[in-house]
C-alpha cells in the first residue's frame, strides 16, 4: 500500500509541475504579437500528417532521419508500457494483483511485450550512437557539442537501461517470457541464479525507471526536447502561401516597423524557437554561415528562446498586473535586448563580443545586426528545416526593417540604393526616361502602344540598365520574335518591383513601389507576365497581392522558352559545336518559386549540349550571394559567397555556367573573373544560350 501512494504522488506531482510549467511556458509564447494562422484547416492537417508522422522532411537526410523515427515511433510505442509500469506501483497492495495488461488475449499481450521489449532495445542502440556521433564530432552540423542534447540522451538511455533491469528480474523470479521477449528472456534467464537478489534488483529497476521517467518528463520543457511538444503545432500552424513572404505593414495604423524586444514579434515566432530541434541542417546549408559569415540560423533561434526566458519574469509581471487607472501611464519595466549593436572583435580588435574560429559571435539571448545583414534571403535554411521554420521573413528580415524604418541605422553602402529607388524608380539611378535604350534598333512593341498583348514582358531594373543583363533582353525579343508571339514592353512605365527594398528592410519603398507599377499595369490589358529576372517574378506573382494586386499569370521566361521548343516554335540550327554546360540554381526560381525542370528541359533538347550538375543543386543550391539587397552591400566578412559557388561551378569542369537571373549573372561572372577562368569559362543566360543557335538569328 505504501508502494502505492509514494507512487501517487510522485506521478501526480511529477505531472502537475509538468502542467505548470507548460502553462508558463504557453503565456510566455502568447505575450507575442497576435497573428491569425487558422485558415485552410485541411491542409494543415494534411502538412502534419506529412512531415510529423510521414517525416518527410526529416527523412532527406536518411541516416538521421532512420534515428529520429526509431525515436519518434518508439516513444509512442512504449507509452503503453510506461502507463502499465505507472498503474502497476499504484496499485501493489490494493488490487489483489497490481495493474497490468495479462488479462489481453494471449497472443495480443506477447504481442505488446515484444513490442516493448523490442523497442526499448532498438533506443538504446540508437541513442548511444546518437552519443557517440556528439562525443566524437562524427557530424559538423551538430558543433559545438550541445551539453542539452547529451542530458537528453542519456536520460533516454537510462530510462531503458532500467526498463531491461526491471523487466529482466521479472523474467528470472517467474515472469512471462519466450519468443517474443528477444531482449529480455537471454538476460533474464542469465539473472535466474540469483535468486533472491532479483527482488532487489526488480526493486531497483521499477523505482529507477520511474524517477528516469518522471524527471525526463519535467526536463522537456526547460531543454531543446521542448520540440517534441512545440513541432506539431508549429507545423500545424505554419504559414502557409508563397515561401519567405514578410507580413504586411499597415503604415496608418503601426507604431512600430520590425520589433526591437522579444514581445513584439509574432507569437508563432516565438513558438519556431521552442519548436526549432537544433539539428543544424540549416547552418548546413546557409551560404552566408558556410563563408565565414557571423550568421548561423539555429542560433539565431536559440537568441530568440534565451532572450524569451530572460524577459519571463517582466513579461509574466505584465499579464498579472492590473490595469492602469485611467490617465496613468504605467513605468515600462527594463526588458533585455533582443538586438546586438557591440563592437565586434574581428582580427584581434577590441570589443565585447568575440568570434568563434567559424565567425559565429559569442553573444548568447541576442541577435547582432551583423548576423541580419549577412543574410541573402536565399531561403535555404527553411527549405531544409524539418519543422518548417521560417527565420528569414519572420526574424532576420524585420530585423532590417527595424535599423532601416526605426533607427536609420543600416550599411552605408545601401544609402544610394534607397534614394536611387525612390527618386529613379531604380537602384542603379537611372533616369526612367532611359529604360528603353536596350531596346533600340530591336523595333520592341510598347504597350502604350498596343494597349493589349498576349504577354506582357516585364523587363526588370537590371535588364534595362545594365550592360550584361540587356544581352539576356535582347535574346529573348529574338526568340519571342522567332517564335511569332504577341508581346509588348512598358517601357518608360516601368518601375523596380521594390524586391530589393523589400529585402532591405524598407517596406515603405516597396509599397509605394508596388502601387505605381499596378497603377501602370491597370491601364492595359495582357494575358501573363513574363520576366528574366526571379525576383521581379516573386514580387509580381506572390507580393504585390499584399496591397491590393490582382493575382497575375507570372511566368519565367525559361518556362515560356521550354514550352516553345517542346512545340517547336524555335528553329534551331543542328549543326551548333559541342556544348558542356551547368545551370545554376537562382534562388528565387528555384526554391521560391519551385521552377527547376524548365531552364534544364531549356538546355537538354539543344544538340551536342552535355548538361551536368554542381554537387549543390536545384533544392539544395548554394545563393549566389546577391539576394536580399547584398548585391549592394559589400562582403567585409569571411570569403565572398559568389567566389564560393563559381569554385563549385568550375569543378564541373563546365565550358558555360548557365543563369537564369541578371542577379546571378553578376555575381557569377565577378565569380569567374576572381578565379582568373573568365577566358575559359563563359557565363550566359539560358535566353542567350538558345538564341545563339537560331536558324536565322534576329
């Protein structure tokens, strides 16, 4: 009876301080900024079954992803065990037989033993693996070695190790065993000699388990293991639509632009940190983390957790404080900044904040501005992260609007292009009245002109005034022209998307941006858009309906040329020279837009063309280091990210690299010119690469 009640009340406490401490946890993620995440119920409960119990994501990574279902599975499996070794101690000496589940038909309950026993062998090889992958730095992405993650595992070993001591004795004084107790028969029978020191051993391994057990599940919600409880509702409550897309600011109503303390970010912000596994998948595949660049997105959602549990107390003192009297103003209590503005000590310089061999900065419960700014948005990290966490838009991003829109504090080097967007319409500053040179001698239609097309080309700031990106324009008038399609320019009309104000943290720009150029497109009629440039496509055809666009027809332009030369409306020469060639994967095409096959088929069909791939491709590209405004920023930190993806190219052993983006073709070509290959190496856009096979060039 004794045995009963200590185990009462153990498991009632354990669970009640559980219960607690989620409650806090939960106001501690509520005291975000409210955001309304319940619409398309039926795809997010389709996302759930995916990616936590189908494990999509997590299994891209099959070794790892094998150990986390071996995890994942088994713990459900053996939650029927863990409530029958709970309901047995509470019931010794007051059922005439403690709980347990024999009195399943015979074959279910061997079933159910083998189950567990089964299992529980499978997680302590797995788990001491998954220790020894930590211990001896077998995997780069989990440095540095995580001293919560080796508490976890070890709490799961140990948990086991007690189970197979607890089941093991009770197979030596008698218990149930055979052929379906693999693990725990050998060893028991092993233990049968002795004899009454099983008891005390029985002893042992029931109270042992069930202190492992309960202190296990109190651990959780102070631990990275939090996830277990953040990353179904994380997932559930995703936001769904185009990928990386910034909320909307209501500049008539919003006091504050981006966030600058840990309440003002979303609550599902605040739940990505709880919900993150700290795998380093992300880090993985972060070009800017991988040149040397302070920024490692799993930090930076650590920073945000940290920062959350060092304001508990000011944020949990807020919600039970009264209401102020009316006219009163209450004292704003002292919060712990979120944002990092400390020196940095590079190269041996003084300041607070050291660098690590890697270039992370050791801050910890903030984020540096430099970690925001190195970011190129390229989207990597959520395309590997596996509870679909979106850290770009929803953290680095509003960063940038904070220092751009609230403290005027950003890299110089951006000063020209903000002017240069608001006064020229254009970053470069040049005046609207010259974004029709390009096009001169090329008899390119207007639609001032024609009013209504079937496709109206949007030619995008690069295209119309730089030099390299005008070659790309021209092909494809040619190949358009070729081919007999209907289309017209706007000509003088058009402005810049706002894409890299948008990036930039400067949202003001990009919405007046966005209302002058759907003012010009308004007055005309066309059946699709068609743009050289992803960035143009992802704001024309995923942002612009943010304030008030309509929901356009958007096409690349490799995904008109793939339907065209798949109906043969392109006559090309046959006789064209032998061709090695690698496309690279923009990161606005690819993983923002998820066009991949188009500018491939593009290239296949051209005789005598060999087409191979970079060992970083299509979902899993390295950026080309121009996203997110750095193509006018430059890179004081660690080595260039586009020197870093042309060395990928080259090893290739390509004649062309292939682009699909004027942002691209930059980079790229600097790229080539860095690694002294430009003589050797030509970079071309998929448009320039068909059009030098026209039968009758144009």
């Amino acid at each position: 009876m004794l045995k009963a009640v200590v185990v009462l009340v153990l498991t009632v406490g354990s669970f009640g301080l559980f219960a607690y401490n989620v409650r806090k946890l939960v106001l501690l993620l509520l005291a975000g900024r409210p955001e309304a995440l319940l619409d398309r119920v039926g795809e997010r409960t389709r996302d759930v079954i995916t990616y936590v119990f189908g494990h999509q994501k997590v299994m891209e990574e099959t070794r790892a992803g094998l150990m986390h279902l071996v995890f994942f599975y088994g713990f459900l499996i053996l939650q029927l065990g863990h409530a029958e070794h709970v309901l047995s101690g509470m019931t010794t000496g007051v059922l005439q037989h403690p709980f347990e589940l024999s009195f399943l038909p015979a074959p279910l309950y061997q079933a159910f033993l083998f189950s567990q026993d089964f299992t529980a062998g499978l997680i302590i090889l797995v788990g001491l693996w998954a220790l020894i992958r930590r211990w001896f730095h077998l995997v780069p992405r989990l440095e540095p070695r995580s001293a919560d993650a080796e508490i976890i595992l070890s709490f799961i070993v140990a948990l086991y190790v007690t189970f197979f001591l607890y089941t093991t004795t009770q197979i030596a004084m008698g218990g149930p065993q055979g052929w379906f107790r693999p693990f725990a028969t050998p060893m028991g029978n092993a233990l049968a000699g002795l004899g009454s020191l099983n008891a005390t051993l029985h002893e042992v391994g029931y109270w042992g388990h069930l202190f492992v057990f309960l202190a296990f599940v109190n651990y959780l919600p102070y631990s990275k293991h939090a996830h277990t409880m953040a990353a179904l509702p994380n997932i559930f409550f995703h936001r769904q639509g185009p990928r990386g897309k910034p909320s909307v600011i209501d500049f008539d109503t919003a006091e504050v632009f981006g966030w600058s303390k840990v309440t003002e970010l979303p609550w599902k912000t605040l739940l990505d940190s709880y919900a993150c596994t700290e795998c380093g998948r992300c880090n993985a595949a972060c070009p800017a983390h991988l040149t040397g660049k302070p920024l490692q997105p799993r930090k930076v959602l650590h920073d945000i957790k940290d920062n959350l549990k060092a304001n508990a107390a000011t944020i949990m003192a807020q919600q039970a404080a009264p209401p102020p009297a009316e006219g009163a103003t209450p004292p704003e209590p002292k919060w712990e900044a979120l944002i990092n503005k400390e020196a940095v000590a590079h190269g041996g310089a003084d300041g607070p904040i050291k660098v690590a061999a890697d270039g992370m900065y050791l801050s910890h419960g903030s984020i540096h501005v430099d970690e925001a700014w190195a970011c190129t948005t390229c989207g990597a990290c959520m395309q590997v992260c596996p509870v679909l966490i979106e850290t770009v838009p929803s953290t680095l991003m509003e960063i940038r609007r904070t220092q751009v829109m609230m403290e005027s504090d950003f890299p110089q080097e951006l000063a020209g292009a903000f002017k240069n967007l608001e006064g020229q319409g254009n970053p470069w500053g040049v005046p609207q009245s010259e974004r029709e040179k390009w096009a001169e001698g090329l008899e390119v239609p207007t639609m001032r002109d024609k009013q209504e097309v079937d496709i109206l080309f949007w030619v995008g700031c690069a295209g119309a005034t730089d030099d390299r990106a005008m070659k790309t324009q021209k092909a494809l008038v040619a190949l358009m022209k070729a081919a007999g399609l209907n289309f017209a320019v706007m000509g003088c009309e058009e402005k810049c998307t706002g894409d890299p104000a948008r990036r930039m943290g400067n949202e003001y720009v990009f919405m007046n941006l966005c209302k002058e150029n759907q003012e010009a497109l308004g007055k005309y009629k066309f059946k699709e858009i068609v743009t050289t440039c992803p960035h143009c496509l992802n704001s024309l055809g995923n942002e612009y309906q943010d304030y008030g666009a309509p929901k356009w027809k958007v096409r690349h332009h490799t995904e008109l040329l793939a339907e065209l030369l798949e109906k043969n409306r392109i006559p090309l020469k046959k006789d064209a020279p032998a061709e090695k060639i690698v496309f690279h994967d923009p990161c606005y095409l690819g993983r923002y837009a998820q066009v991949y096959d188009a500018p491939r088929q593009s290239l296949k069909v051209l005789n005598n063309v060999e087409l191979v791939e970079m060992e970083r491709t299509r979902e899993r590209s390295f950026c080309c280091g121009a996203g997110g405004g750095r193509l006018w920023m430059e890179e004081h930190i660690g080595k260039r990210v586009n020197v870093e993806r042309t060395e990928q190219a080259l090893k290739t052993g390509a004649q062309t690299v292939a682009v699909g983006c004027p942002f691209c073709m930059t980079m790229i070509t600097d790229g080539t010119k860095a690694k002294g290959a430009d003589e050797n190496v030509k970079v071309k856009d998929v448009a320039e690469i068909i059009a030098a096979r026209l039968t009758t060039p144009k």
